[in-house]
C-alpha cells in the first residue's frame, strides 16, 4: 500500500532520514516506534507529501495505480485515501466538532454521503455527538483524540497514518483508542501504520513493526519478533518486558 | 438633532462604510494567511479608474458597472497574488510584508504612467446626487446607497465565510495550516480567493469614493488604504465584524473630529486617526473584536 525506497529527508543542513526503506502492506497494522527525534513524524510528513524528498522513491498504491508522492501535491494525495492524523491532535480548536468532521470530508461533496460519514462517527464516539455544536477547543485530551481519528474517518481512508494516539491520555483512554484502531483494521480493512512512543502497545497490535534510531530504520520483523528481540526489549521496551 | 449634525452623522457613515469595504478585505486576507497587504488600498484607486473607463465608453448601463467592478476588483485582486504573493507562501513575514509595500508603490507609479497624475473627474449618474426628504432631514441618495450596499456585501461575506464549503476551509486555513492541508485543502486556492474577495470589496469602495468625493487619482488608495488598515486594528485583526465596526467607529470619528473641532484644525484630520487608534490598543491590544492568540491551544 505504502513503501519509501531508500528515502533520505533534508531539513536545513541537516538529514533527518537516512535511506529508510519500509513497507506498509494493504489491510495490515504496521508499527513505527523509537525514541525522540528518531524520525519517525518525519516519516510521516514525508509520506503525506508535506516534506521535499532529497533522495529515493516514496510511493502510494492510489486506486488507479501506483503514486509517486514527491510529484503528487498533498491534496491529491488525501483524495487518494491517503490520511494523516498529526502529532499532537491538531484539530481546529475554534471551530466546532461538526465543522472539524465536515472537514476530515472536505473533498467530499456528496451532502448525503458526508451525512452519513458523520453519523457513524457519532455512533463510533457518542461523547462527540453530545457536544456536535460545541467548539473543539473545549473537548478533553482524549474526546479531541477521539475527534481527530473521527475527522481521519471522515475521508474514508484508506490507508491511515497515525501519530501517537496515546500521548498524553490515561492509560484507560489509550486501550479504548487502541481497540478502535484494531477493529477499523479487522472490520472495514482500514491499513494502519502506527507511530508510538508506547512502543509495548504499538507491537503487540502490529503485523509488521519497524524501529528507528537517529533517522534510520535499525530494526525491523513482526510484532511478536520485536518484542522477543532483546536488543529492541532493552534498548527500547526497557527492563519491565 | 440639527440638521448640521445629521449630515456630519450621514457623512460618517458613508465614509465608515468606505473604510468598512476596505478593512474587511484586510482582514479577511490576514485572516488566511496572515499577511499584511499594504497594497490592498490600492485596489480601491483600480475600483475608481475601472468605473470611469466603463463610463467613458458610454456603452455600458449603469445597472451593469457595479457588477463589473466588484469582478474587475476580484481579477485583479487575485492576478496580485498569484504574480506577487504565491512564490512567498513560505518566506519570512517581513519578506512578505516588504513586497505588498513594493506592490503599492508600483500599482500607485503604474497609474501615474498609465492615467497621468492629475485628479480626474469622476462621472456619476446626477440621480445619486438628488437630495431625498426623509421626514427629520434631506440626504444625497448615494449617502444612503453606500451604507446599504456596504451591509449587504459585508452580511454576504459573513455568510459565505460562516456557510459555505469555502468559508470553511478559509477558517480552517486561517486556524491551522498544517492539518487544513491534511484535510486535502489546497491553501492556494483558498487564499487567490481570498485575495479576490478582498479586491472585490475595495474595488467597489473606489467606485463609491469617486462617487462621494468627486475626484480621483492614482494614489488616491493610500491615505483610505492606511486608514482602513488602522480600522482592521480597531476592530481586532482577522475578525470581519470586528473590520466593519471598526471601519464605522473610525468613519465617525474622523468626521466628528473635522465637523465639531475649530476649522483650523481639519488638517490634522489623518493623525487624529491614529492617535485614536494608539488610545484604543492601550485599552485593548487585540481590538474590539479580536481574541487573544493564546487562545488557540
């Protein structure tokens, strides 16, 4: 669905990614995990067509064939089924819950579809339906996680990018996060690639993972392989695996 | 009320509604990029000259001109920022800022080139100069033209900026560009709307502005321009109801100042202005109507 192909990133003077290659299979959950500053929202951007690529190919399987992302603007790129969910939420604070949703389905223009898209997100989290009226900015931590993924739904992606869903939640709000993440994959094949700081949470759902380290891709195998590896467990997962 | 005090009432409208048109324009361009465009006053001087060519030739009907300058104003609105602006979407703000005063005083030497420098005057149907009795006084039917029109255009702005698909990803642009872009909103397209919605506006300011004063010429934006500009701070910058309040409170004022001071004090009419402004920021910094940017969260 996904794959950079030795993909280098400069920012300033800098390279923040070194000859990443990684593969996000169709109707998989790939994880992408590492410390700070390891890269990994610059993979991200990189792959939503936000940054210039220096070097490599980043490409998207489109419904009609393959993408090269560097050549696609990103609006194109989200009409592809291409969707970003952002570190940090960065949801339109000022705006209300119905206009953030109504724009996850900005290039949309079929009213009754965008309708329909938005009732099944109220469904999905009811505590958003109650306040539909209210401004974003007045959510808590966790209902404004719960409407940036409802905003994501709202395009109706096909493959969705998340970065860390669990930032600054309750433990108890991450596990209901993280079961809706599962269940859009299992149920409407929804391919997932998944950045966390819980790096422990993030490889126990993934198919495939990927670790990043000072802007490489330094480990790579299933989920399960990850967290037996004792070089990641230690380096990454710390002692309590 | 007297019926001098009417008039300089009815004055104050009409030149607040003139600097209303212009300041939302401002704001709404801020709004979206936050981008100072000190050359916006000079769409209004291409509004007055776009008017006049159209008479001149004598052909068109007067029904049609106002039509015509408000797509006259959005063309050339649009075209400034495609040529002058688009390149520098991710430039330093000061580099941005330098180029709309480029943009100005080119727009402005450019008229002079092309028009001349010498005021010309402006021809107007004798129907909006009538005087109409309205029971307390009698007002030229064009001092009740501006402020009619100005309300209808700035509740149509509102509208479209509150309801419509566009509006909504101009507020979206304005509140973040990062996930408006994520959203698959193309600022480009947002933001040449933007600016031609803005020139629209100003363009038909210039047409009243000729048509309440009599006389244009090339550098006639400045001054209205600067003043409209002091309105978008009074109101609170970004805010639409904030520019058009703030272009009234300033219309008022400003003629207050000229109608109930000494004669010989009308001069000082311009930095009366500002002094105003300066007084109402210490009271308020973010305007009338502006809200504080730690709100943003």
């Amino acid at each position: 669905m996904l794959r950079l192909e030795r993909v280098s990133v400069t920012r300033g003077r800098t390279r923040v990614l070194q000859e990443v290659s990684l593969e996000v299979p169709e109707g998989e959950i790939s994880a992408l995990v590492g410390a700070n500053g390891a890269g990994k929202t610059t993979t991200l951007m990189t792959l939503s067509g936000l940054l210039p690529i220096s070097a490599g190919r980043a490409l998207l399987q489109g419904p009609a064939g393959e993408i090269d992302i560097a050549r696609t603007p990103a609006d194109r790129l989200v009409a592809a089924g291409l969707i970003h969910c952002p570190e940090g939420r960065q949801i339109f604070a000022k705006l209300t819950i119905e206009e953030n949703l109504r724009l996850g389905a900005y290039l949309n223009r079929d009213r009754g579809a965008v309708q329909r898209l938005q009732e099944s997100v109220y469904s999905l989290f009811p505590v958003l339906s109650d306040r539909r009226r209210g401004r974003a900015g007045s959510l808590s931590g966790g209902e404004q996680m719960m409407l940036a993924i409802g905003r994501a739904l709202m395009a109706e992606p096909r493959v969705l990018l998340l970065d860390e869903p669990s930032l600054g939640l309750a433990p108890i709000v991450t596990e209901q996060i993280f079961d809706t993440l599962v269940a859009l994959n299992r149920e409407r094949g929804v391919t997932l690639l998944l950045v966390e700081q819980n790096a422990m949470m993030a490889l126990e759902v993934a198919d495939r993972a990927y670790v990043m380290a000072e802007g490489r891709i330094v480990e790579s195998g299933s989920g399960q392989e990850l967290l037996e590896r004792q070089s990641v467990v230690t380096a990454y997962l710390g002692t309590g695996a | 009320m007297s019926s001098y005090v009417i008039q300089q009432l009815v004055n104050g409208l009409t030149l607040g509604s003139l600097y209303a048109l212009v300041a939302v324009g401002f704001s709404l361009i801020y709004g979206v990029i936050r981008l100072v465009n000190f050359a916006h006053g000079d769409l209004m001087m291409i509004g007055a000259f776009v008017t006049l060519g159209l008479v001149g030739t004598g052909y068109v009907p007067w029904v049609l001109i106002p039509l015509l300058v408000l797509l006259a104003g959005f063309l050339a609105g649009g075209t400034i920022e495609r040529l002058a602006f688009r390149s520098l979407r991710n430039a330093p703000m000061i580099t941005g800022f330098i180029v709309t005063l480029a943009v100005s005083v080119a727009l402005q030497n450019l008229g002079i080139l092309v028009l001349g420098g010498q005021p010309r005057n402006f021809l107007f149907p004798d129907i909006f100069r009538a005087r109409v009795e309205l029971g307390f006084a009698q007002v030229a039917v064009i001092d009740l033209v501006i402020p009619a029109v100005t309300l209808l255009l700035a509740i149509a702005l509102g509208l479209l900026v509150k309801q419509s698909r566009l509006g909504l990803a101009m507020r979206a642009l304005s509140e973040n560009l990062l996930a408006a872009q994520l959203m698959g909103i193309s600022a480009n397209r947002a933001v040449l709307a933007a600016f031609g919605l803005g020139g629209a506006l100003a363009a038909i300011a210039g047409l009243f502005w000729g048509g309440k004063y009599g006389q244009i010429d090339p550098l006639m934006g400045l001054v209205p321009g600067l003043k409209a500009f002091v309105a978008t701070i009074i109101g609170g910058v970004g805010s639409l109801a904030g520019a058009v309040v703030g272009g009234y409170i300033l219309g008022l004022a400003e003629v207050a100042f000229v109608g109930f001071t000494p004669p010989s004090w009308s001069g000082y009419r311009d930095g009366f202005v500002f002094v105003l402004m300066i007084l109402i920021l210490l009271v308020r910094p973010q305007g009338l109507f502006g809200r504080d940017e730690e709100e943003r969260a």
